[in-house]
C-alpha cells in the first residue's frame, strides 16, 4: 500500500455515555465519507477520564470484550467500511480491569486488542487504582491496511514500546490518549509540557522509521473530588511521518474529524537513508532490562 488516509477523531466527553458514543459515530462516517480507511479514536472515548479520583463505583463502567460497546463499534467499522481503533475499559473478571484498545477489522470482526502496558499514578492520573498492566505484550495488529503497532497514552512516553512494535513488523505507530493541564500550571510550563510530548512520539518516528498517529481528546474535565481544578485536556492530536515531519496537527480546543494522508512508502525511503535497525548493537544492550545500572 502506498498512501493510506486515516482519519484521527479529537472530541471532548461528557457523563452521558450514549452521547459520547453517538459523537463518535458521527465522526467515523465522517471520516469513511471523506476517503478514511483506518480512523483513530482517543483513549477512553466512551465516557469522562474517570481516573481523576480514586472510587470503586467506577468500576461499574467497564464492560467486558466482547460487549456492548464492542458490539456498538463492530457495527461502525463494518458499516463503514473502515478498520477501526478504539479504547475501552476492559472487566476481564471481577477485581481484575485493563485500559485496553480493541481493534476492528472492516468486516466487524475485532483484528486484535493491545492492553496498555505502562499504567501512571499521579495527582489527577490514579489509573494504577483502575488498570492492571497489560500483559499481552508489545505485538503489532495484523489488519487489511496494515499491522498496527498500538500503543495507550503513558506508552508513548517508553521508547522501549516502540521500538518493540517496530521490531515486530508494525506498519505505523498508532497512540490513543487523553492528557492535559491543571488550571494552575503556568504558560511556560504548560508549553514545556505540550513540547515534551509531541518530541517524544516524533523522536519514535524518526527512531525507527514509522508514522507516529496521536490522538488525544479535548476540553474541560472536573474533578469530582473538588481536590484539584480539574483538567484540560490539550488536543493537538497529530500525524507525523517517520522523520518526525508534522503531517497534520489539530488545534488544543476543538473537537474535529479529520482526514490525513500517510505515503506508506516512505518508511522504506528513510529506513535506507537512516539504517537504525541495522547498526543497533543488539550484543551490548542486556542491561536494559535492568532497573538501573547501579
């Protein structure tokens, strides 16, 4: 394949589930009306980023897969045609939940699932009380457009997972996301922060000769405990090819379904002019499983 459009989906959510769910809907026929043959959901895109607080009443929101959601956005993927990625929060049995991408071919069927890996704990970001690490390891999704190496918000900050879906044949490098500011972050530091994360996915594409495709949601969340000012989640979702070039970016505030279109042949260019995969010294690199090298 040579040039493939994906369609990238930055929306904002409400409490209202069967909103969220119509929203994007709306957005994947969009999409599928404008040429897409892959669309890109955000993290969690169902409902709020539940994760701000700490409660177990939470845990009535997960579903298992297959499921109703499944159900619903099997049925999108096939009536549009489209392969389609998604992020859903995964009851694999009772006290045991994942934070989970569920990938659907365009016939319905689900390609594959990726559960998130690396799993944050921070003020506003409790998602070690809700997630337990993935554990089906960093394996490409073999669909009709290609192998996806799908990756989950906080993965994309470990060059590690990348590298390993690059490593397993991945076509691209695909992460849904939801993450934003506190409202009393100064400017400077929100643009440090915002920078950070676009450097680091672009520095995945340019690692290892791959379209890096984010995709993170947008607006105001609360925080239900009034412990902080809650969040604003920051957009930007983005496309870049596999030198880090920005393909297309979308602004902080607006809730948008784009097109973009990725020359797939490019990672084979790039990856003659820039040969990492063949000077990796693969004989000196076992410590890095280790922790830290003390």
């Amino acid at each position: 394949m040579d040039k493939l459009k994906v369609g990238i989906v930055q929306q904002s959510c409400s409490a209202n589930t069967a909103e969220n769910i119509q929203k994007s809907m709306d957005a994947i026929k969009k999409c599928a009306e404008n040429g897409a043959r892959l669309v890109v959901l955000q993290e969690l895109h169902t409902g709020l980023y539940f994760c701000q607080t700490e409660d177990t009443r939470m845990f009535d929101l997960a579903e298992p897969i297959p499921g109703p959601s499944t159900e619903k956005f099997a049925a999108a993927a096939k009536e549009n045609g489209v392969v389609l990625v998604t992020s859903l929060f995964e009851k694999r049995a009772p006290g045991l939940y994942h934070n989970t991408a569920v990938v659907f071919e365009k016939d319905g069927s689900i390609a594959g699932k990726y559960r998130k890996m690396h799993i944050p704990d921070d003020p506003a970001y409790y998602e070690k009380f809700y997630f337990t690490p993935g554990d089906l390891g960093f394996d490409p999704i073999q669909t009709s457009v290609g192998k996806l190496g799908v990756l989950v918000c906080w993965d994309q900050w470990y060059p590690e997972a990348a590298r390993l879906m690059a490593l397993a044949g991945a076509d691209l490098l695909i992460y849904p996301t939801a993450i934003g500011w506190e409202s009393t972050d100064e400017q400077a530091e929100k643009d440090r922060q915002i920078n950070a994360w676009m450097i680091s996915q672009r520095g995945h594409a340019v690692a290892n000769g791959l379209p890096v495709v984010s995709v993170n949601r947008t607006g105001f969340e609360a925080d239900p405990s009034g412990v902080t000012n809650g969040i604003t989640f920051w957009g930007n979702s983005f496309v870049a090819g596999p030198q880090g070039e920005i393909i297309q970016q979308l602004p902080a505030d607006k809730e948008l379904a784009e097109v973009v279109e990725i020359d797939m042949k490019r990672s084979e260019n790039v990856r003659r002019i820039w040969p990492f995969l063949r000077d990796r010294r693969i004989d000196a690199y076992n410590d890095i499983t280790k922790r830290f090298r003390d």
